[in-house]
C-alpha cells in the first residue's frame, strides 16, 4: 500500500464527519428557517381568531360597540380616512415630527455622551442635570415648551428630541466608558493623541451602544411627538386621537392607533438599516480598513 493511500484513510473518516456537520448545520438552519414561518402563520391565525371573536362579541350584543369599537368600525374608519385623505395627512405630519426630532435627539444627544468621555470633571458636573432630566416625566415639560417653542411644528419637534436625547445620551457615554482601558494605554504609550484614541477606539467602541439606543428611541420619538399634538395642535395623529377621545369615538381612536403602530413598524425598520450600515463601519474601522 501507498504512502498516499495511507494517508488518505484516515482523510475520508474526517471529510465524512465534517459533511455531516455542515448537513447538520444546513438543517437547523432550514428548521429554524421554518419555524419564523410557522410563527408568522400562527400571529396570523390568532390574531383573525381574535378579530372574529371581537366582531361577534359585539354583534351578538355581549359587547358594546360604544365603548369597545368592532373591527369592522374600525375597517370603516380607516377606509374613510384614508378616502378623504385626512388620516393620511396626519399620519404625514406626525411622522415628519417624530422623524425630526429622533436625529436632533440622537445627534445631540451621541455627540455629548460620547464627549464626555473627552473630560472627567464635565462628567461629574453634568451627571446631576443627566439624572434630573432622565427622571422627569416629559409629559411635564410639554406646557413650557409650548410656551418657548410656539404651537406649531417645532413644538413638537422639541417635545419628540427632549424624549430621545437623554437615552441616547446615556448609552452613548457608557458604550465610551467601556472602551478597554489596556488598548488606551498601549496607544499613550505609543504616544498617540488623544483625538486618535478617541477616533480609533472610543468612538467605535461606542457605536453598538449608539445603535442599541436607535432601537429605543424610535419609539420614544413618536411619543414624544404624540404627546406634544396632544397638549396643542390641530393636525397630527395625535390630535385626532384626541378629538375623537373627546367625543367617546372608540372606533377612530383605535384606528389611528393602528396607524401609529404601522409608524413605529416603519421607523425601526429603518433604524434596522442605518444599524446595518453604521455597524459595517464600525468593523472596517476596528480592522483598520
């Protein structure tokens, strides 16, 4: 027997068992592949069950549309809204509101979270207006910045940043501080300025904190500005939910409602995609590409 058959026995064993792995590896990929669309099947299937149900509670009297609503009022609704044109406008204008306010909010608040980094004493002079802003409710500042921001749009614009900045603050600084202290050393020692350290390792060591608080903040942003057309407007989501709240109109609220929800969809579906990129950053940036 051959030197190359001899070595090519014990070869054949090892090939065989990593094919199997990658077979292995193929079907769990595939089973979990079909469990999201068994999941999505099932969403599907109980929430229809569920609108059924709803639908004859209310027609057979048990509940009261009045106070509950029926999915049929509210196909209605939003079938009517979206004829006349009025829920679409308002859906619009909330979203540009909450749009706007979601990058002030981040921007401002990133920029400084991630500054702070740059000064110990700032830090610590800052950190009691940090936790004194993080534990008012921002329900409570919408009067005054009625007041200082006027009724119109940027009212709500400031009411949608003031609920984003401090989040988008706080993990910002923390994804700065985490950056390992050993790394920071290795480049003083090296005699690298510190606008380096902060360019090569702070700032990409932040950036999954960064991204974590995109995902938070979405939905703040719409609150935000939910709660601004609440206290004074007269368009918006919030504004009509309102109005329709006022006059005991459950169908209409519960309609717009399912607007917002459709909003929110949309915005972290989006935040999902600049996530996507500003994490490809931060790779290209580690690897020093």
């Amino acid at each position: 027997m051959s030197t190359g058959q001899e070595l090519s026995r014990p070869a054949a064993p090892e090939l065989a068992a990593v094919g199997r792995r990658s077979a292995r590896r193929q079907d769990a990929a595939g089973r979990r592949h079909r469990s999201v669309g068994v999941a999505i099947v099932l969403d599907v299937v109980l929430l229809a069950i569920a609108l059924v149900a709803w639908q004859y509670a209310v027609n057979s009297g048990s509940v009261s549309s009045l106070l509950y609503g029926s999915p049929e009022l509210i196909w209605q609704t939003v079938l009517r809204g979206i004829g006349s044109g009025s829920m679409i406008r308002d859906a619009g204008i909330t979203a540009v509101e909450a749009l706007c306010g979601f990058v002030i909010g981040n921007v401002i608040g990133a920029a400084v979270g991630v500054g702070l980094w740059y000064s110990r004493l700032v830090e610590q002079m800052l950190r009691p207006v940090i936790a004194f802003l993080g534990a008012t409710p921002i329900a409570a500042l919408a009067p005054i910045v009625v007041v200082w921001a006027g009724t119109g749009t940027s009212s709500k614009v400031v009411m949608s940043a003031a609920s984003v900045v401090v989040t988008a603050l706080v993990l910002a600084f923390d994804g700065a501080r985490g950056t390992d202290p050993l790394q920071i050393r290795m480049l003083r020692s090296m005699g690298a300025p510190t606008r380096r350290i902060f360019r090569l390792l702070v700032l990409p060591s932040s950036v999954t904190n960064i991204c974590g608080g995109l995902r938070l903040t979405a939905g703040l942003a719409l609150i935000g500005a939910i709660i601004g057309e609440f206290i004074s407007s007269d368009s918006g989501l919030g504004h009509a939910i309102l109005i329709a709240g006022s006059l005991y109109d459950v169908p209409t609220v519960l309609a717009n409602l399912i607007v917002v929800g459709f909003l929110s969809l949309a915005l972290l579906s989006g935040v999902g995609r600049l996530e996507r990129g500003i994490l490809r950053w931060r790779f290209l940036a580690l690897s020093g590409e």
